[in-house]
C-alpha cells in the first residue's frame, strides 16, 4: 500500500529537549515536504527536499532542521523546541510523474511542547 | 508569491441539501494547480477535488464540483446532496507545476453537516 508513514503521532516534550520527527514513504518520490497546522493559519511549509542531499527552507524554517539522506526518508529535528512550535505536522511526499503534482500527507504528528 | 484566500471560516448545511464553499487565490504562475482537501476529525488529509489551471472546464468528482474563474482567480467548491460525512476542515491549495511542488493552503473553511 503506498503511504505516508510518520512517528510518533503524538508527543509532549518540554521546552529545548531535542527531538526528531520521522517520516517515510514507499512511493519513490522525490519530492518530500513537511508543514506545520495552527488554527486559523492554515498549513504552512517548513522545509522541502527536492531529492536525496537536496533541501531548501519554507515559509516557516526558523527552529527547524532536516536532512534527506535517503530517498525514503526525511526527519524533521527541532534541536530545541519551544512553546510555539506545539503544533500539527504533517509530512507530504509527490513526484513529478504523479498526476497533477498530487502531494500525499501522512497522518500527522501532535506536538505539545511545555 | 502564491497566496489563498478562504473568507468563509465555517459554514453549515443540511444534510442532503448543497453548499458552496469559497476561495479565491492570487499567483504570478502562468501554470498551476488548485485542490480541494478535506481534513475530518481524524486530522488526515484527503484530497477531495483537483484542477489543471490551463482546463476550462471544471472538475467533477461525483458529489463535489469546482467553479473555476481563472480571469476572476476563484476556485470554489460546491458539495451537493451532502452527508454527515462530509462534516470536516476544507483546505484550498495553489501549487505550481514548476520547482518542487509545494502547496500554499488558505486558512480553511470548518463545515458540519446538520441531520
């Protein structure tokens, strides 16, 4: 089954503990992004990876870090997380060989950061 | 710059009755794509209609329908004989063919469906 996969699915850290988000696909995709959910504010782009050792900054990059060593996978670190990074994340994967540039979202990550 | 514009932040309908959820949107592109999700209670996020920005003609997917007025850059979504289902977020999205494909949501419209 092509997916999507992200872990942990919930988490509550305090503030500047290091964590790591993980998320994966199966699909071969190149293309992998991670956006954050506020309400009201919609989603918004943290970072992108248009392939393997290639990344580049979203709207919303400050206190965020990634790296895409592999193909599948592309973690999202918050080296020392803050209150206003409690949010909804989801991780997004796409090909330009999919129809109209369709994004597929992993069932996404709660975090509360106290 | 690709902004998305959703003006309605809830909206509610009866069930099997239609409503029309708006979005209008602004971008430089001359090649883009505009979808549709829907996020229900469960928080994931379903694809529920796309457009081809160059197509004329508007989308259809069974029960969902886009009106698309490329000149007036509005993209809405109407939702006939709706169900209790259809309770949840809708995002609008704008994304480029160009560069890595990213996607510029509006603010979402939160609709819930009254038996």
């Amino acid at each position: 089954e092509a997916q999507v996969t992200q872990n942990p699915r919930y988490l509550i850290t305090v503030t500047g503990k290091k964590l790591t988000v993980t998320c994966s696909q199966n699909m071969n995709h190149e293309y992998m992004s991670w956006y954050r959910q506020d309400p009201g504010l919609g989603l918004r782009q943290i970072y992108y990876s248009m392939n393997v050792e290639v990344t580049d900054k979203g709207d919303v990059p400050e206190g965020y870090k990634v790296s895409r060593k592999e193909k599948r996978n592309f973690p999202l670190i918050l080296e020392s997380p803050s209150p206003n990074q409690t949010s909804l994340y989801f991780c997004a994967s796409s090909s330009p060989g999919t129809a109209l540039y369709e994004q597929y979202f992993g069932p996404g990550t709660r975090l509360t950061v106290t | 710059a690709q902004t998305v514009t959703q003006s309605q932040p809830e909206m509610s309908v009866q069930e099997a009755e239609t409503v029309t959820l708006s979005c209008t949107y602004d971008t430089s592109e001359n090649n883009y794509y505009l979808f549709w999700y829907k996020q229900p209670p469960s928080r994931q996020m379903i694809l529920v209609i796309r457009q081809e920005a160059y197509k004329q003609q508007n989308a259809t997917e069974n029960r969902f329908s886009v009106n698309f007025q490329k000149a007036a850059k509005s993209f809405s979504l109407k939702i006939s004989d709706s169900q209790l289902g259809d309770t949840a977020m809708y995002f609008c999205a704008i994304g480029q063919s160009t560069g890595a494909n990213n996607l510029f949501f509006g603010t979402g419209t939160r609709l819930t469906v009254i038996p």
